[in-house]
C-alpha cells in the first residue's frame, strides 16, 4: 500500500513539473529584452539575475498557476540605480524514455550548465546572482564550484548571491519515491540519485562550499552571500524537502536569517502577485545585496581591473 501511495504521488510531482527532450541541454534564456546590448563592450555598469527551476521544472516553475503572474518577467528593472538583466538558466533531461533508457549523467548537467553560463560571464556583469528552486540550487552551488576549480576565486566571485527556495542541501524525502520509481520502470537517473538522502556527493559539495568560502576571505575576494528559504507545507503525506535539508544544512553559511513559508515545494516558487511573501522576501534580499555590491565596489575602486574581485589575486576576464 505505501508503495502504491508512493506511485501515486510521484505521478502527480512529475505531472506538474516535467517536460520532454532528446537529451541534456542546458540554456541561458533572457526573461525580456536586456540592457546590457550585444553593441555595448562590457556589462560592468549592469547586473544580472539568473532564476534556476529545479529538477525537471520549466520556466512554468516559476508562474502561479491561478493569478498567471510571471515572477521573472515581473522582477523590477532596477534595484537602486542600478539596470538589472534578467535570465532563465533552463536545463532539461530526457523524460520520453524514461522507462527505457538511462538520463544522462549529472556530471553531463553539470558540463552544459557551465557552458551555457558563459555568455554572462564574459559579458562582465558587474554581478551575477541567482534564484533558485529545488534542485535548482544544488545545480548553482555544483557550477560554482565547478567554476572556481576550473578557472580560479575572482572567477567565482563574479557571482555575487545565491537565493535558495526549499533547496535540498542534504537530500529530500523525494528520492525515497524515486527509488520506488527506479526499480518499478528498471532505470538509472544520476540527476534523482543526486537528491538522496545525505549522499556523499552532496556532504562534500556542502563541505567545499565552506572550504572555499574561507579561502575567499583569506585572498580579499568578494564574498558569495546565501540566503535560503524552505517549505512548511506538505503535498499529501510527504515534506518533500524539509528544513534540516533546506536551511539548518546551511545555518553557518547564510547571510540572512534563513526562513520558512507555509507553502509546499512548488508554491514557494510560485508568488501569486508583487505583494507575495516570496517575491517581497526574495526582493528585499537582493536589494540589501545590492547595497552591498556598491558598498565593495567604493572601496576596490582604486584597484587595478584585475583585482577588483579578489584584492589579493590577479586574474584575466574570460574569452
């Protein structure tokens, strides 16, 4: 009986946050028309937002259902005085052969993420800085660190914040449900395996993101603040991402205090209107951000370009 409960619910989860492709494709999509023009040179006098959904979300991951308010696309156009750049990071895997084949492996993900983020950062955003949902955030904290291991700490301070919505940081009671998925239908999915339970790869992610950010500290780099959010609200019998997972996880991390909505793990990302909780919560983080980002760039403003990220260490813009 419990398995069948657990069937039945998965079905539901997949149905509303799913969609079909060939294979594992990652793109930047902007959300309205940029200020940042392809005829300016750098972007340095911009900033850019990215909203990540979470796993086999859409950009629907981040439209209210009943109101239709588009959060994105209703994000303001400034913040302070400054002009913010608006994208959608929209990453899929195959779900059409799901019971036949194998999806791709997380590692593939995590390749097509840091390639598609690249336009951004050679664009020189003054910042770039991210809204996340669900697995959405286990995806930014693994391109991070995949960005500072293969390139070096001024790199990775590009990125300025990251905003977590129910993000499981040490897994989720879902993948109880796709363990009952995976042997019912006979397949592999390294992107579901990746949100079990205190799973090694998530306890060494959790464990470098604390590593790097002390070493952040020690070159004079600009900080990488994390503000997380978690659900309070059941689907069915099933917390799917609770809080020990989505903010205790990360308590020594945090720059804000971390804070709990009575909304299950899709409404959290779904505001209904500009005067939602999210969107107000969310909008009050990034503004504090931003007084912070002008806060940093005062006092570097005599540093050489090179070192205007990271005082004590020199890097060169990507091509």
């Amino acid at each position: 009986m419990r398995k069948l409960l657990y069937m039945l619910i998965a079905s539901t989860l997949l149905s509303l946050n799913c969609a079909a492709m060939d294979q594992t494709k990652a793109e930047v999509i902007p959300v309205r028309k940029v200020n940042c023009a392809v005829d300016v040179s750098t972007c340095t006098d911009f900033d850019a937002i990215v909203f990540v959904h979470g796993i086999y979300g859409d950009r629907d991951t981040f439209i209210n259902p009943d109101t239709k308010f588009n959060w994105p696309e209703q994000m303001p156009l400034k913040f302070g005085e400054r002009s913010v750049d608006i994208f959608l990071l929209n990453y899929q895997t195959e779900l059409i052969a799901w019971t036949k084949h194998a999806n791709p492996e997380f590692t593939d993900l995590t390749d097509a993420v840091y390639a598609a983020m690249k336009p951004l950062r050679v664009r020189q955003y003054r910042s770039i800085g991210f809204i996340a949902h669900s697995l959405g955030g286990n995806v930014v904290s693994t391109y991070i660190h995949y960005n500072k291991t293969a390139r070096n700490h001024p790199a990775s301070s590009q990125h300025a914040y990251v905003v977590t919505l129910a993000t499981p940081v040490l897994g989720a009671q879902i993948a109880d449900i796709g363990e009952h998925l995976k042997s019912a239908f006979g397949m592999q999915d390294t992107v579901l395996a990746s949100l079990q339970k205190n799973n090694l790869f998530l306890q060494m992610l959790l464990k470098f993101r604390k590593l790097e950010g002390n070493k952040r500290e020690m070159y004079g780099c600009r900080a990488i603040n994390l503000h997380a959010a978690y659900e309070e609200k059941h689907i069915g019998p099933l917390l799917v991402v609770d809080r020990d997972s989505a903010g205790q996880s990360v308590a020594d991390l945090t720059s804000s205090p971390i804070v709990g909505f009575n909304l299950n793990h899709f409404s959290i990302a779904k505001p209904t209107n500009q005067q939602h909780e999210v969107y107000r919560w969310v909008n009050q983080r990034i503004e504090d951000e931003f007084v912070r980002l002008s806060t940093w760039s005062k006092a570097v403003s005599n540093q050489p370009y090179d070192r205007k990220l990271c005082t004590d260490i020199s890097f060169k813009p990507e091509v």
